[in-house]
C-alpha cells in the first residue's frame, strides 16, 4: 500500500465528524484520502441561471475539500454532497457563442471522424449539454445520434442533423444501452460524478460484448490546475478532478484499453480514447504520471497556492480603494470560484457574458445581474478580468470593436 506524506500547514477539519482515514477513493476504492485544500461555503452550483438577486445571494452553500489517493492519485471533493447534483434546463453551460471555442470543436469533431471513420454510424453523447457537439458530429458524418442530459433543450441548436439525433432529458443509465452504438463521448461530465468508477463500470455494463464501440472522454486536466495555481478552476460541482494517470489507471480497471491520452485546448482539457476489452489491460500510456510523481505536484501546490490567493485578494481590494471601474469578463463557474474564494464579490461592479441566454440573469451566490458585452461601452471600465486566458484575443477583439479602452487581465 502506498502512503502519502504531505506538509499541510494546518489541520483542516473535516464536516460531520469525518476523518481523512474514513474517506473512500472513488476510483479505486482505497481507504484513506489525504485533505490538502479547503474551501468553506461556496456555491453548490454555478451555472444555475437565476431570475432574481435575492433568489442567487440565497443560494445553497457547500465546502470544497480536496483529497488526494496515494494509491491511484485521484483528487475528489470528500465534503460533496450528491443531493446538490440537480441538472436542469436553467443549467446554461453551453460554450458555442465563442468563435476560439467552435473552431476547437469542429477541429475535434473532424478529429474523430477521420480516426475512426465515424460516418453513417450511430453515435450517443453522455452529458450532452445543450447538443452542439453531438449534432456536429452527426453533420459533418452524417451519422444519427442520441444525447442524454438533465439540461438538454431540444431545438436549442439549430441544425441540419437535428432530423437524425435524438435528445434524452435524463440521467445517463444502463436503461440507456439501448442506444450504444459505434462511438461513446462524453465532454466534461465525468468530473462532475463522484462514484467515478461506478459510473464507467456502467456504461462498460452497457457495451457489453460488442468490441468495436469507441469511448471517448473529454475532462479538465487537474495537472495544469495545480501547476497554474488555477484555483477558479476549483469549485463544488466538479467533485472529481482528474489527471492523465488517474484517468487511464481509472478506465483500464473499469474494463478498457486506453488508445491515446493527450491535452488540448491550451492544454486545459485532457482528452482520452478508449475500447472496451475481455481482459485487463496494462500497457501505461507515456502521458501518465505516478501517483508519486502527482503528490509531489500536490506539495508544491500546498506551497504556493495561499500567495496567488493573497494577490488577487490585494489587487481587487487595491482597485477598490482607488475607484476603479472593475468588470469580470465570463460569467459561468471560472467567475463564481473567482469571487467566491477570494470572499471578494462585492469588489467587482459586473460581470459580462457572451452567452445571451445568461444575460439578465443572476449568478449564484454572487448575486450579480450578468451583462451583455454592449454594455461596457457606456460603462467604459477601468479593468476587465478575463476568467480564462484563451479567450483573451477574442476578447481583446471585442472591446476594440466596442470602443471600450480599458486594461485587460488575465487569472
């Protein structure tokens, strides 16, 4: 059994009379997590749009407290409560409204066809958010596809595929096995399951015996969010946070063969691809990092993460007390952690967003209304902070056309 030794600054006590020791890995099942980064009463959603400031400053608070496996190297949130996994249509996480994010998506989406020939084929997407990227894989292929979400809206995304896909407004299952198919994707869902292996362990159950279906998984990369001190990247929906290694040691227990393993989108996104296979695979694919190799990524995070934390703190308060007009740009869970953490959401004025079906709506636990980007025109900001540096171009961009003349930052 392998152990784990980190130097934690303080002891964080855990909520209900939890040990570290009684925490159960969800990937592999080893008893005993070590706790090394807590955040207390935050959001228990973030991307729930709100249609009043009461409703989203009264918003269900929950603690994010992270440990880590030394057995697989999984991070989860220990102090997660499934009760607050409600997806619903006023879940708005769809990212299509950005043109830095549809050509990563049609780049993918040819991707895959190409590898693995997915024409005429029948596709399904776990998690398939409002459906962009499951109608285009069925465009661009001419393949048929089912989506399965709690949050789906059908007819949402107009397309020409639409004929041809079907959408499930539901909770992905093994009654769904009906539907597998060629190919399996599932885009940032997985991380936020807690009962990961139990999960996967499912959809196996649902291939059954067929060995040409294809798995694809897309999820953060929790390596860059320790290494970037990328603290937004933290909050209490995403009770899972993987690594390469995590990932493939995950899915070869579960009953699959790991075929690539890479990070994409600015190395934000780990991306992995997968068959299903009769025996236990072993080969390590060479992207994987030992749960070792991940605790000593884990202990220099201890170390340096309470400065980035202290510098953003004093930068806002800083802004502040010099008047500064301050506009966070990205309203979805990157914003909620950002402010939340930090305890500083009464040191911003507003908060921006592309997506029009955000706009006018409230953020939970933040409380602030979300703007269209027009607005900053008038409002001519002295500081706009931009939640996810990939988008800065397109941003940069934005406010030129905008004529909005302001400093931008990026977390």
């Amino acid at each position: 059994m392998n152990t784990l030794e980190l130097s934690i600054p303080q002891n964080i006590p855990l909520e209900n009379s939890i040990t570290p020791s009684e925490c159960t890995c969800p990937n592999c099942g080893h008893q005993g997590l070590s706790i090394f980064y807590d955040v207390r009463q935050v959001p228990v959603h973030s991307c729930l749009m709100l249609p009043t400031q009461e409703d989203a400053l009264n918003f269900p608070q929950g603690d994010v407290i992270l440990g880590v496996c030394a057995e697989c190297g999984f991070i989860t949130n220990v102090a997660f409560d499934p009760q607050w996994s409600a997806y619903a249509p006023n879940y708005e996480d769809q990212q299509s409204f950005s043109p830095t994010f549809n050509q990563f998506a049609l780049d993918l989406a040819n991707r895959l066809i190409d590898k693995y020939d997915l024409r005429n084929q029948d596709i399904i997407e776990i998690g398939c958010s409002k459906g962009d990227f499951l109608l285009l894989l069925c465009e661009l292929g001419g393949n048929r596809g089912v989506g399965i979400d709690p949050s789906v809206l059908p007819g949402r995304v107009q397309n020409e595929a639409a004929s041809r896909v079907t959408f499930i407004q539901d909770y992905y299952s093994e009654k769904h096995a009906q539907y597998v198919g060629e190919f399996i994707c599932c885009r940032h869902t997985l991380e936020h399951i807690q009962p990961t292996a139990e999960f996967l362990k499912t959809v196996r159950t649902s291939i059954g015996d067929r060995q040409d279906t294809v798995i694809f998984f897309e999820v953060p990369d929790t390596i860059r969010v320790l290494q970037d001190l990328a603290f937004e990247d933290i909050y209490y929906e995403h009770c899972s946070y993987f690594t390469p290694g995590s990932l493939a040691r995950l899915f070869r227990s579960c009953g699959f063969e790991v075929i690539d393993l890479y990070r994409a989108y600015g190395d934000q996104y780990l991306l992995i691809e997968a068959k299903p296979t009769a025996t236990r695979a072993e080969q390590v694919h060479p992207l994987e990092e030992t749960p070792a190799q991940l605790v000593q990524t884990v202990q220099a995070f201890i170390t340096r993460i309470q400065q980035k934390l202290a510098h953003w703190k004093q930068t806002l308060e800083q802004f502040q007390a010099s008047g500064k007009r301050v506009v966070v740009w990205g309203s979805g869970s990157k914003c909620v952690s950002f402010l939340t953490t930090l305890d500083t959401v009464d040191l911003i004025q507003y908060v921006v967003d592309i997506n029009p079906h955000r706009q006018g709506k409230f953020i939970p636990g933040v409380g602030k209304e979300i703007m269209a980007p027009e607005f900053l025109t008038d409002y001519q900001p002295d500081h706009v902070i931009v939640m996810n540096p990939i988008y800065l171009s397109e941003i940069q961009h934005s406010l030129d056309s905008l004529g909005v003349i302001t400093q931008v930052m990026s977390v």
